[in-house]
C-alpha cells in the first residue's frame, strides 16, 4: 500500500520549510529511516529520514520549493501504484511537476497571422524550424513563467531535480538568453532578433539564422564580486536583529570582576575531572550557572521576563537560559530550560549537547524556544566589550569577554589580577539603569565568591 511522504510538522512557530535536497530520486529503492531528503526552516536544517520501504514512486516538489507543513511532498509504494490521490491541494488543477515531451514546433506562416483570418486558413509551406532535441522536463511554474516572458524553457539549463526546468531556471534564461514576442513564440528557435530589445518578432520567422562570430579568446578574469543569496537561517538573523533594534530601547552596561577564583576553581575541576566522573566544565559553564542563580532572585525579575504588546511585563518563575551558539549557518540559540534548578555538572553537560546538535544542523527547532534571557560569549576571539542585541521580547542579554590582565591595589600595592568584563544589555522600557547595575554588581560578586555561591 503506497505512503504519502509529508514536509514534517516541525513547532508552531513554523508554517512552511525549504525543501533542499532529494537524496533519493524518483523510482529508487528506499527503506525506512534511510534519509530521503533535506529540509530548512528559518533556524536549522534537518536531514529526514523516509516513513516506510518501498519505491519512490512519485516526487510533488522540486529542490528549492517552499512548501507548507504537513504537504504530502512524495509517494513511497510499489511501482505502477496509482499517486493521484495524495496529489497536494495546491498542485490540484495545475499539472504535477512530471517529465513531459517537448513540444513540436509549430510551422511558420507564410505571413503575419491576422485576426479576422479564419481559423483554417491554408498556411505555407516552410522549412522546419530548429528546437533542442529530446524530452525536457519543466515544472507548471516554469511553463507559465517562460509564456507570460515569451522564451522558450526549452532553452533553459536544467537545475532542478531529476533535470527538470525550474522557475529559477526560467528567470536566469530571461536575463541572460533572447526572447520572443508572444506572436513569434511558436517559431523560437533561441535566436535573438530584430523586434524591440533583440525580441525573436514575427519578421524574423523567414530570416536565415545569422552565423555566430566566435568570441576572441580572452585571459581569465576575476570577478568584480559576487552575489550571494542569503540562506534561510541568515535571513531570519537578520529579520529578528532588525526587529530587535526597532521596537526596543536598549542601553548597555559594562562591569568587570576579578576571574582569580573561577580559574582556579576551573583549573582544580580540569585536574580532577576523570576521578569525580565531571564533565569537562568551561568558564563558560561557570557564569551559566551564577546567572542562573543571581537571575533569579526576586529584585532582579525584571531581567528574567518578557514585554509583551499591551505594555504586559511577563515574568518567569524559572530561570530558562538562552546560549548563544555560533555555526556554519549562522548564530543560534538553544535554551537551557529551568537552569536555576540544575546543577553545575548538569548545565555543562546539557549545553555541550544543546551545541553539538546547533552546530551538526540537528537541533530540533523546540529546542529555542523558551528563553527568559540569553548569554553570548565572545570570550574566544579576544573581545574586550561588545553591545549585544536583545532577542525580543525577552528583555536582557549578557555578553561575555575575554580575560585581561589588569592591576589593582592591595594593602597599598599595585598587583597585576585576570579580570573578565561582561556586557549586560536591557531594554530600558523595563528595566533602569540602577536595578540594571545592581545585577551586573551582583553577578560580578558571586563570580568573584564562586565557592560560595555553590554552598546556596
């Protein structure tokens, strides 16, 4: 019994992905939990593996099609099994994206075609034109953009899957190769001609096909630059930044504290990690874990909240940490939820895994959701300050820095320290300056008691 293939449902917050990439092509042998294709929403890209064995017997989307959750994308069944029925809604009435046979060009008229010419008007005899050879395979969206353009998709280099003619295909063929006048199209052959913007015309139905002069060979160029589009994940980057900086008021403070303890502490955990079965805990791991805890503490709930539209102030009971993760697609956040009530050992662990998942492109969309706040940590690339950019609506982010050796007075000598600055940003239609400081004073204190803070 033949089995739809469906565009996964992948969070609520999502409504369609960008099918990328068929790693089984039509009519191929497939098992199931063998990945079949590659999907990306605005946040990550997920391979997904095929829902039963069989035969791919009828593929509904191309690779680079936009395509609403829950959409039956393919069939997976036995050969000859009839697919019309799982046809998607949206393809329904227009033709499915399969291979067809090219057209047969029309014969030219020995005239100009007029209006009140009756339908069976005797036409003249004339030399075939010229068209590609063999079958071309084109997508609806492609037929009818190459007719409304007047170009023939034949002429097109096939991009899509299984060779097939895609609408991107069409679009490069209009800015790059000749048209025809829509008069004319029956009898374009790929030549540029005489109408207006060298359009194929009708009066050049009967003209010879004028020799092409061979292109005087040149030395190899470099580009001036290059366009790139930007991926699915950087645009949402970039939407979301935007959207950040327009409707927030955000201000950034910057303090620092003395790192002598939680170096050595990290040192002393590094040298025993093996004996105590710990986790390889990073600085990083550190500071996680006290602002955990200094978060949550009630005269700072301002910053563990989101402002909502209607002036609404939502403030969170848990503690939920966003980490800042950088990838080969671009920045994202995972959430460690309920931080304030793991341990050190826990959080080390769960954002090493949360990390790994961001960065291999398998982290599961609900897994960045959630946060009451963020943490970015640009320590390891030698930054001393930065301003980072609040993910609306929650209402502050800490940025990390590096260590640097700094001096300070000490019983009246001057004393070299390892000093780390962080860089809180808030959104000042919730939080002042004052109770804003007071956290960064607070956090900077446990950081320099870190012991301490782990007896609470």
């Amino acid at each position: 019994m033949a089995t739809p293939v469906l565009m996964p449902n992948v969070g609520i917050s999502v409504e369609s992905c960008i099918l990328t990439e068929w790693h089984k092509k039509k009519g191929e042998e497939v098992k199931e939990g063998e990945i079949l294709f590659t999907y990306e929403t605005d946040k990550t890209t997920t391979d997904e593996p095929a829902p039963a064995s069989g035969t791919l017997i009828d593929v509904f989307f191309e690779e680079g099609a936009e395509i609403p959750i829950m959409t039956n994308i393919a069939v997976i069944g036995n050969p000859g099994e009839s697919t019309k029925e799982f046809l998607p809604d949206m393809l329904k009435g227009a033709e499915a994206p399969k291979a067809e046979a090219a057209p047969a060009p029309a014969a030219p008229a020995a005239e100009a075609p007029k209006a009140e010419a009756p339908a069976e008007a005797p036409k003249a005899e004339a030399a075939p034109v010229k068209a590609p050879e063999g079958t071309v395979f084109a997508s609806p969206r492609a037929k009818a953009l190459a007719k409304k353009a007047g170009v023939d998709y034949r002429f097109a280099t096939p991009t899509g899957a299984e060779g097939r003619v895609c609408e991107a295909d069409v679009r490069r063929l209009i800015e790059n190769g000749p048209s025809a006048t829509y008069a004319a199209a029956g009898a374009f052959a790929g030549e540029a001609g005489s109408g207006i913007g060298g359009k194929f015309s009708v009066a050049d139905i009967d003209k010879p096909a004028a020799p092409k002069a061979e292109a005087p060979a040149k030395a190899e160029e470099k580009a001036e630059y290059v366009d790139e589009k930007m991926s699915g994940v950087r645009r949402a980057i970039a939407k979301n930044m935007l959207n950040s900086l327009a409707t927030t008021a955000q201000l950034t403070n910057t303090s620092s504290f003395d790192a002598t303890e939680i170096m050595a502490f990290r040192a002393k955990l590094k040298a025993n990690a093996e004996t105590l079965g710990l986790p390889n805990i990073t600085l990083n791991d550190i500071i996680l874990y006290a602002v955990s805890r200094i978060l949550a503490k009630p005269e700072h709930a301002n910053l563990n909240a989101h402002l909502l539209e209607g002036d609404v102030l939502r403030k969170f009971s848990g503690v939920h940490l966003g980490v800042a993760v950088d990838t080969e697609k671009g920045l994202l956040v995972p959430t460690i939820m309920n931080a304030d009530k793991k341990t050190l050992a826990e959080i080390s662990k769960e954002a090493k895994e949360l990390a790994k998942a961001a960065q291999a492109g398998t982290l599961a969309p609900d897994k960045m959701k959630g946060a009451s706040f963020t943490i970015s940590n640009l320590g390891s690339f030698g930054i001393e300050s930065f301003t980072p950019v609040i993910n609306p609506p929650q209402t502050g982010i800490l940025g990390v820095n590096t260590i640097t050796t700094r001096v300070k007075v000490v019983n009246g000598e001057m004393k070299p320290y390892q000093a780390m600055a962080l860089s809180l940003t808030y959104d000042h239609r919730a939080v002042d300056g004052a109770p804003a400081s007071r956290f960064l004073k607070d956090l900077c204190t446990a950081l320099e008691n870190f012991s301490l803070l782990l007896c609470k």
